[in-house]
C-alpha cells in the first residue's frame, strides 16, 4: 500500500510538471518553427444554418450552480506506471477546482489544487507541497491559457481561450464530423498557435460535449484532450459520470481516468484553498523536476 501510495504522489507530481514542461517545450518550438501549426482534425466543409443551434444549445446545458462536490475514482498512467486511488473533488466555480487523493478511502495522500492564480500540489507522505503562479507559466499565458481554461474542462464546458465567461455563437465556426456530431473550432484567423488548434467535438442527438482537444504545434507535439462520457441528470442538466484527460509531450502520454460518483451540487463551499502548516516544506519547481527524473 505504501508503495502504491508513492507511485500516486509520483504521477501526481508528473501530471503538475508535465502541465508546466510540455507547454514551454512547444511554445519555444512554435516561435522557432513559426506557421508549423496542427489545426483542426475536421476537414469537411463548414456547415451553415445550425451552429447557432448547436453554440445555444450547449450554452444551455451549462451548469448554473456555483459548487459541486463529488466522490471519485481516478487512475492515472505516465511513463509506462500507473496507479489507482479513490478521493473526491470540490468545484467552487471562479475560485477554485481541488482533488483530494486517499490512500484505502482512509486517509489524505495527495492534493491538487488549480485557482485562478496558482497551481497547487501537496504531497502529504512527504510533508512538502508545490505552488507555481499560473503567470510563471508564461507559454500558457502567452495564448490565454490559464485557470479558466482547465475549470471549463472540469465543468463540461466550451470555451475561448483567453475569454471568461460564456462564450457566443461568433465565437465558433462548425463543421460536419460525422451523422450525429459536429466540430466547432474558433472562428476567425487567430495568430496563437494553440487557440487555432482547439477544437470541441459535439453530439448533435443530444447536445453533449463529449470531447475538448487543445494541439500545439507538430513539432512540440503536445496536445491536451478532454473525453467525457456517462452522462446524468444534475440538477436538471447533463453532466458527465467520467471524464478522461490525456496530456501528449514529446510522444509520451499522461492519463487521468476519472470516475464520478454521488455527484451533487453544493453551494454551500467556500474557503478551500490549502493553507499548508509550518510541518510542510515548500520546494522549488525545479527540485519537483529533479525528484521525478532521478
């Protein structure tokens, strides 16, 4: 079990600095290579008449509620290692998203925490934790990338990098991707290389999103996908029972299978930001990195 229990804090570590890591490989590879751009996957002919439908529709199956709280269920794979842990996460909308891991469903190993300013690891066998500004991640900032992002994933949601809020229907063009789904992509010419390449894949029978995709350029090789399946009624929306995030650096691949349950609304959140006691040592990203390639 202890053994288990490092090998989820390791991959914990690996998907924070895989985050951090792989955008700036592919950024610095997208300045030097310049219009060597992955765009979108779909090339039908754009469709006309039904992306106001389709943008709307999905606006309307937003989640409204500002918490939500969940069990779950998460395996996550790097590097040829994988591990399984149950947890539960809490949702407070344009505060903050926390996974909290446990080791038997006893006690706390591991915390991640994504806010709007930070992100935040802590490794609670090792008595240390991790916080990185989310404007020390420049490649990220660079192209509007940033905790709003990630919370539109975790929610379910379309979005447009470097845009808060709900988006509109100017915001997407569509195209046809098969008899019951369509892509919608960002309209318009867009210099920044990852909001060219984010496409959503929706089913047009039910009007879910069942797949976010961000790809950067082909030589920095990363992409970051989102697939969601399993849907329920929550509180009289849909929302997704699993949710899967896969993050592919320099052709290796990072996992996150994620599997919700007893998923409820709670408004009722707030001040759930770790504040880590004086027992816990803060190290330095870099030494996060050492850790990991030893």
């Amino acid at each position: 079990m202890k053994n288990n229990a490092f090998n989820i804090i390791r991959l914990i570590l690996i998907f924070a600095a895989v985050i951090v890591i792989a955008s700036c490989a592919s950024k610095r590879k997208a300045v030097k290579e310049g219009a060597d751009v992955v765009t979108s996957v779909v090339t039908t002919t754009p469709s006309t008449g039904r992306q106001e439908q389709t943008v709307d529709l999905l606006n309307n199956n937003r989640q409204t509620a500002r918490g939500m709280r969940s069990k779950i269920s998460v395996r996550l794979a790097a590097g040829g290692k994988s591990a399984s842990t149950g947890g539960t996460l809490k949702m407070k909308r344009d505060e903050i998203i926390q996974l909290s891991l446990t080791a038997l469903g006893l006690f706390e190993i591991g915390r991640l925490e994504l806010t709007p300013d930070y992100l935040f690891v802590q490794d609670r066998i090792n008595k240390q934790y991790m916080q990185v500004a989310w404007s020390d991640i420049e490649p990220l900032c660079s192209v509007g990338a940033d905790f709003f992002t990630f919370q539109s994933l975790f929610w379910n949601e379309i979005f447009v990098l470097g845009q808060r809020g709900v988006p509109a229907q100017k915001d997407f063009r569509e195209t046809s991707s098969g008899s019951n789904q369509v892509a919608l992509t960002p309209a318009g010419q867009h210099t920044a290389v990852s909001q060219q390449a984010l496409q959503f894949l929706v089913n047009t029978t039910q009007i879910l999103l069942e797949r976010a995709a961000l790809t950067a350029t082909t030589g920095g090789n990363l992409s970051v996908t989102c697939d969601y399946a399993d849907f329920e009624r929550l509180e009289g929306k849909q929302f997704p029972k699993q949710m899967n995030l896969a993050i592919t650096a320099r052709s290796k691949r990072y996992s996150a299978d994620i599997t919700f349950s007893n998923l409820q609304v709670d408004e009722s959140l707030k001040n759930l930001a770790t504040k880590p006691s004086s027992g816990y040592r803060k190290v330095a990203f870099d030494d996060i990195i050492r850790q990991l390639v030893k």
